[in-house]
C-alpha cells in the first residue's frame, strides 16, 4: 500500500468532503482515504499496482478541486 497526501487549495463546506470521499470509496485501487476538511488534505491509502498518485489526483481534480501538492 501506498500512502498520499493531496494538499488542496480549500475544501469549502462539508459536501465537498463527502463528494471528495465518495468518489474515492467507489475508486478501484484505494483502499482507505481521509478528508481533512479543516485544514484542506486529503489522506489517501492506495494500491500502486492498480492506480497511480497521479491518476488520483486527476480524479480530484476533475470534481473541480485544485490540488497544490501531493507528499
Ligand atoms: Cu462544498
């Protein structure tokens, strides 16, 4: 398992979170993820065979949500 954490610009109310969480629930390869409302991150458990950082983050990105940095 890889561990990420996706640093965005803001997250905005509580739909976000849930949108963010819901589209990663229903991501093949992730395994856990956590969203971090208050201070804008994004935790996220994945297995790298089966989905890369970057496809990841494209799917962030596609709901409309900037990412700034992923450590
Ligand atoms: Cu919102």
């Amino acid at each position: 398992m890889t561990k990420k954490t996706y640093q965005m610009e803001t997250i905005a109310c509580p739909s976000c979170v849930a949108k963010i969480e819901g589209m990663l629930k229903k991501t093949t390869g992730v395994d856990k993820s956590e969203v971090l409302f208050n201070s804008a991150r994004v935790k996220v458990e994945f297995d790298e065979n089966t989905i890369t950082t970057e496809d990841i983050q494209n799917r962030i990105e596609k709901l409309g949500y900037k990412v700034l940095s992923v450590k």
